[in-house]
C-alpha cells in the first residue's frame, strides 16, 4: 500500500464527501430538519459545527481510504470498484443510526432511513473519488 497515495485519496474523497453531505443535508433535506425541534441550531453554534463536519468527513475520508487501498486488489478497476466499495461501506457506516432510533427520544424513525440513504450516496460518491485516485495494481 503506497500510505501517500492512500492519505492523499482519502483527503480527497473526504472533502468531495463533505461538499455532498452539504449539498443532500442543507440543500435536500434542510426544510425537513425546521420541523423537527431536535435538530434546530442556535446560529452561534453552527460555525464550529461546520469545522467539526468538514474534520470528520476528512478523517472518515482517510480511514475508508486506508481500508479501500488494503483492499484494492478485491475491489473493480476504477471508479466502478471505487462506487462498490463506498456503497457497501456507507452501508455499514448509515446502518448505524437505527441506534439513534433505540436512544434518543423522539428521534424520527424516517430520518433513519433518510441519512442511510443519504451514507450510501456520500460514501460511494467518496468511494469513485477513491477508485479513481488509488488506482488498482495490475
């Protein structure tokens, strides 16, 4: 595994992941979020929630990136192999909030399934940036 090659895809996918997860949660989804009291910020908190989003979707950027590049040879040549693995990997990653569901009062069900729907797109947006970036060896 080239450890440069695999820090610099994740970085990578991490921020494209970012700029998508802006997109599907402010953008998409943002209306829904006012209507539900759970998830309305105070202004003054959002900047330094938005520092934190960007360092976590780079992290979680690197460590997918680490995983995809020990897993290369298993995984098709190119963005199709990067698409699978993120697809499947955002899977697991969005399965997890049904946990919220168990532990937090009133947390709405539907939004579950909404943010694994919106892990399973973010991760194999990330994951084609990774297929494309850390090319499989031949």
């Amino acid at each position: 595994m080239n450890w440069g090659r695999a820090i610099g895809a994740g970085l990578a996918a991490g921020f494209v992941q970012n700029i998508a997860n802006f997109v599907m949660h402010g953008l998409v989804l943002g209306g829904m979020y006012l209507d539900q009291p759970a998830f309305v910020q105070e202004p003054e908190n959002m900047a330094m929630q938005i520092v934190w989003f960007l360092v976590i979707a780079l992290v979680l950027g690197v460590v997918a990136s680490l995983l995809f590049a020990s897993s290369r040879q298993s995984w098709q040549p190119g963005v199709k192999g990067g698409l699978h693995f993120g697809v499947l990997l955002g899977a697991v990653v969005g399965f997890q909030q049904f946990y919220l569901t168990l532990v937090v009062n009133d947390f709405p069900y539907h939004v579950a399934w909404l943010w694994l729907a919106v892990d399973v797109i973010s991760f194999g947006i990330g994951g084609m940036v990774l297929g494309a970036v850390y090319k499989r060896a031949e």
